[in-house]
C-alpha cells in the first residue's frame, strides 16, 4: 500500500485551507450528483451513494450542500450530467498511475490532463497498459491519536478487513470493496472516529523512487488532484521515508 498510503497523508496534511477545502466539496458534490442520478437518491438503498455522502462527511461538507448535491442527482434541482472515465498514465521513472475523472466535456479534461503529466515528466498510455497492477479496495483512516491499534485491529478483523498498517499519524485498514460499508460502520458503532473512507485503486506491486524523481512526482499528483474534474489519483510509488521528510521539509 506504499503508494497510496503515502500520498493520503500528504494529502491529508495540505487539505486544511479554505480554498483546497472548497475544491472537496466540489469534488464530492459531483460523486454524489452521479451516484444518485445513477442509481436514486436514498442513501439506505443506494450503496454508491451512501459511500459517497460518508465521504463527503469525512470531510467535513455540510449537510446542505449533500442535499442540494442529491437533489440535482435526482432532477429535482437541475444538474449537470458528468461522464465518468479512467486514464491510465505513467509518471517519473515510468511510475503507473490511474486517474478517476468526472466531467461534462471530454474533449477539454483529456487536454488538460494531456497538458499536466506533460509539465511534469508523464504522459497516457494506452487502456489495459498499467490497470493490471492496480485493484480496487476499500481504504478507511483512523487517526492514531486516542485509538488503540490492537483494539482497532481487532474491530477491522472481525467485521471483514482484509489488513491495517500503520502510517504516520494515522491507521490505514483495507477491505474488499463490498465489505467497506460493513468495516467502516464496525468502526463507529464501537466509538472509534474514522478521519477518512474511500474505494480507489492499490497497486500490487511498487517503484522505489530516488529524490529527484520522488519531488517531480509528488508535484505532479498533486496538479492533477487540483484539477477541479479529477477525483482521485492512485500511483505505484514508494519513497523512504528519509527522502519523503526532507521533501515535506522543503514544501
């Protein structure tokens, strides 16, 4: 889980100002419009959707803005209809990444994600080139701070996770898509505060990356995850921590 471990937390620790906190909300208005439109709007019988809106509260969105968010899904207020696509690309030092994407023009996202893997040493690729090397989990977060980890282990286990490992300040469970819900809900009906849930792609295998090439790709996940259509990055990277620190310094 290297790569997606630690680019959460990275994530995590630059999503604190008001205008990075705004983009989320737009972020997640758009899973939601889609999840409901596709499948109604009633969280209990919309599996996607009720996903969706649990992590929209794990950021903190306001309710209002869930609601209005269901309601444009549903027709009731008028929306936006957003197509979904996966592009598959390679980064520094031939990194694979997936990128996850919700826009109402194709033609304009392609070019501006053409445009920042350019920028920054990376470039498509053809479908089926790196998803082999990807699968989709369940990802939940549990701060570490007032959370015992055997006790949070036991929680995870027991409801159906398939492992936990330790980063930073935080626990990160993973689970099979279809037992996400099942894990995440063991967790807080047992108290434990859950800072962050999300299914996306967990590479199966990892590239090491040396300094230089660690920093271009770390600019440029995080390019790619300010594009307002982007909703989520996954890549196969690992940096050592001692790299990965000085870089945090440097930033």
């Amino acid at each position: 889980m290297s790569g997606h471990s630690k680019w959460h937390s990275i994530k995590h620790k630059k999503a604190a100002t008001d205008a990075k906190r705004g983009k989320i909300f737009n972020k997640h208005a758009k899973l939601i419009e889609t999840a409901a439109r596709s499948g109604g709007g009633d969280p209990d019988m919309n599996p996607r959707l009720r996903t969706a809106v649990q992590a929209a509260r794990d950021d903190n969105m306001p309710n209002d803005k869930i609601e209005k968010a269901i309601k444009k899904g549903t027709g009731e207020i008028k929306g936006v209809q957003y197509e979904e696509i996966m592009y598959e690309a390679y980064g520094p030092s031939g990194v694979a990444m997936i990128i996850q994407v919700l826009t109402d023009n194709k033609n304009r996202t392609v070019g501006e994600i053409r445009h920042i893997l350019q920028k920054h040493g990376g470039h498509l690729g053809e479908s089926g080139s790196v998803a082999w090397n990807f699968d989709q989990k369940g990802v939940i977060t549990v701060p570490s701070e007032g959370n015992d980890e055997d006790k949070v282990m036991e929680i995870v286990l027991e409801a159906g996770a398939e492992d936990m490992s330790v980063e930073d300040d935080v626990f990160q469970v993973t689970t099979d898509p279809k037992d996400f819900m099942q894990v995440r809900e063991a967790l807080t009906s047992a108290g434990t505060s859950v800072s962050g849930s999300e299914v996306t792609w967990i590479p199966s295998t990892t590239v090491e990356l040396e300094e230089g090439d660690g920093r271009r790709l770390l600019k440029l996940m995080e390019a790619l995850d300010d594009h307002e259509d982007v909703q989520g990055v996954s890549a196969n990277f690992d940096i050592p921590d001692d790299i990965l620190e000085r870089i945090r310094e440097e930033d």
